[in-house]
C-alpha cells in the first residue's frame, strides 16, 4: 500500500512538473509575443519621429529658399553648372544634400521611404531635374555622389507611374 501511495504521489509530480513546464513555455512565448510588439511600437514611435524632424527640416525657411531659387531658374540655367553662379550651386547643393540626407536614414530603415515619395514625389523629381547639370558633375567626380537622393528620385518616378 506505501508502494502504491508513493507511486501515485511520483505521477502527480510527474504531471505537476510537466504542467508547470507547458505553463512556462506559455509564459515565455507571450513574454516573447509582448517584446515583439513593443519592438515594432517603438520602431514605429522612431519612424514618426525621424519624419517629422524630415518635415521639419524640409520645410526650413532656409531649405525653402534654395529649393525656390533652384525652380525659379530651372531651364534658364545653362546645361553646364560651370555656367551657374555660385549661389544657384549652392541651392542645388542645399536641396540635394537634404533630400540625400532624407534617403540615407530611408535606407537605414530610419525612414519609411513610402510617405517620402508618395507626400514629397513633387519636389523630390522637380529638384533632381532642376539640379542635374550639378548633380551630374559631382557624379562624373564620384559615381555615386547623392545615390541614396537618386533612389528617392527613382521611386517617386515608379509610383508616379502608377498613379500613387
């Protein structure tokens, strides 16, 4: 009879242990499940961040203007930016170095590239075509001077043509 009592006290630990092991296994996956959505909600508390300092900077008085002046001469400037000033130089400079920083924290995942080219895909082809006697001379010096801007550039072209 001890025999008995023993052996029925070693299976309801047995089932005791299996149990608390399952319970534990359940309990790390929603620990796991919980860190999972903290991650994304951070990533995306990150995101909005980044954008609306890009907002920010794009809409920077400063920004503006290089942008405007690149427009205002766009087609009037000779092909050859050894024929610009050196002020129309300096805003293609400006507006593209903003909109290369823009495509770096893009491709670092900073940046969700997709509001970028559907909200700015305007400005983004308009100062790539205003600025290209410029940025073709600085990618004759260094092929893939501003790329991460021409990638920019590329998916708004892309989702222009399909009518985003």
């Amino acid at each position: 009879m001890a025999q008995e009592i023993f052996m029925g006290a070693q299976i309801f630990w047995m089932k005791f242990g299996a149990l608390a092991t399952a319970a534990t296994g359940v309990l790390y996956l929603i620990i796991l499940i919980v860190l999972v959505v903290q991650v994304r909600l951070q990533r995306r508390a990150v995101q909005a961040q980044m954008f609306a300092s890009f907002f920010t900077r794009n809409q920077d008085k400063d920004l503006l203007d290089a942008r405007r002046a690149l427009y205002d001469k766009a087609g009037m400037k000779p092909e050859n930016p050894e024929g610009w000033c050196l002020d129309e130089t300096r805003a293609a400079e400006k507006a593209c170095n903003a909109f290369d920083i823009t495509g770096i924290l893009a491709d670092l995942g900073y940046l969700d590239r997709k509001p970028i080219v559907k909200h700015w895909r305007g400005s983004l082809i308009r100062t790539w075509e205003a600025a290209r006697p410029v940025i073709e001379l600085r990618r004759q010096q260094t092929p893939d001077y501003w790329e991460p801007f021409k990638k920019l550039v590329e998916a708004a072209r892309q989702n222009e043509n399909r009518g985003l």
